[in-house]
C-alpha cells in the first residue's frame, strides 16, 4: 500500500479577487505566505518524500513548509483557456459561466481549456507511477486537482456536493492500489493550528 498526502497552496492575490488562475504562474500573496507560514504539517507527514506542482503557488508553499521538493508536472491546476485572469463574479454576470459551475460533471470546460475528465487522465498517470514506486509521498498540489483525486477515489461525477467538502487549510490522505487507484483514509486534516 501506498499513502499519498496531498494539500492545496496557500492563498493568492487572484484568489481572493476571484480570478481564475488555471495554468498562469500567480504567487502566494503576503496574506497567503503569513497563513502558510502558520500551517503545521500532520503527524502523516513524517518521513514523506514531497513532490509540488511547478506553479509558484504550489512551489512557495512547500518552500514555505521547509519541505525539498521535486517539481511534477502532472499535478498543475486545470488549463481554464480564455477565462483565465477573469474574475468568476464577471463570467457568471455576462452568462458566459454557469452559477454552479463546480457541478457541471466531468466534460465540463472552458473555452480552450481543460476539462475534469482531462486533468483525471494525466492524474491516473502520476498515481500510477507512485503506486509502482511504492514510497509514500506528500504533494503540494491545486484545487483541481484535489477535486479530480477525490472523484477518482470516490466516483464522484461532478455534478452533485461531494460527499465530503474539500476545505481549504488541510491535508488529504489517500491509499493508492497497486494499479494507482485511490481510496480514501482521511480527509479535511487541519493545517492551522
């Protein structure tokens, strides 16, 4: 067995103006680098090797938590094509993005990005590759693609609340099978103390 801790980074200037950052390079904001610098890492964490999405968002935070690294290119936020730099407040306005959606399934996706469905296949391949591996792993990863690994280990369509609410701020803890699959051990494991 395999277990894979998985957190989002910390927060950034486009997230609390409500852009969609997809695929652009944003990093942490002051306000975001002071709540990581609060983040204590659960007693799961011991001994992890630790991968981080190349983006600086998810770069700086693991920086941030003293952690080394290595960049995994799979694990980036979903391409939002044309909508990314937009605020989500102006798409849902013009009618350009529907009001929920977050529960609009897996095929869902902007003009000229990437839908869920997208991002689970090269998820699959990452997962894949760690459960070969066999070393326990930590990441620093994206919304997106904590939604796509809780699908996958879920079966979660996308289109209902998951059964449980990834919150911001926490680790997630998963189990991979020896083909890569996910299942859940732990989920919303506080970060702020």
């Amino acid at each position: 067995m395999t277990t894979l801790l998985i957190l989002r980074h910390g927060p950034t200037a486009w997230n609390a103006e409500g852009r969609i950052q997809g695929s652009i390079d944003e990093p942490l904001s002051d306000a975001g680098r002071a709540r990581v610098a609060r983040y204590r890492l659960p007693p799961e964490s011991a001994g992890l090797r630790w991968v981080a999405s190349p983006k600086r968002r998810a770069w700086e935070t693991a920086l941030l938590l003293g952690l080394d690294p290595t960049p995994e290119p799979r694990i980036v936020e979903m391409d939002w094509g044309e909508w990314e730099g937009l605020r989500t407040e102006d798409l849902r306005a013009d009618g350009r993005m529907p009001a929920r959606h977050d529960r609009l399934g897996l095929d869902y996706k902007a003009p000229g990005g990437e839908s869920p469905r997208e991002v689970l296949a090269r998820l699959r391949s990452w997962l894949a590759d760690l459960a070969a591996d066999g070393r326990p792993t930590g990441a620093v990863a994206h919304n997106g693609i904590l939604r796509a690994l809780y699908a996958l280990a879920t079966g979660w369509n996308m289109r209902d609340d998951p059964a449980e609410e990834l919150r911001n701020g926490c680790a997630h803890l998963f189990r991979l099978a020896e083909d890569g699959t996910p299942s859940v051990l732990r989920m919303n494991i506080g970060l702020l103390e």
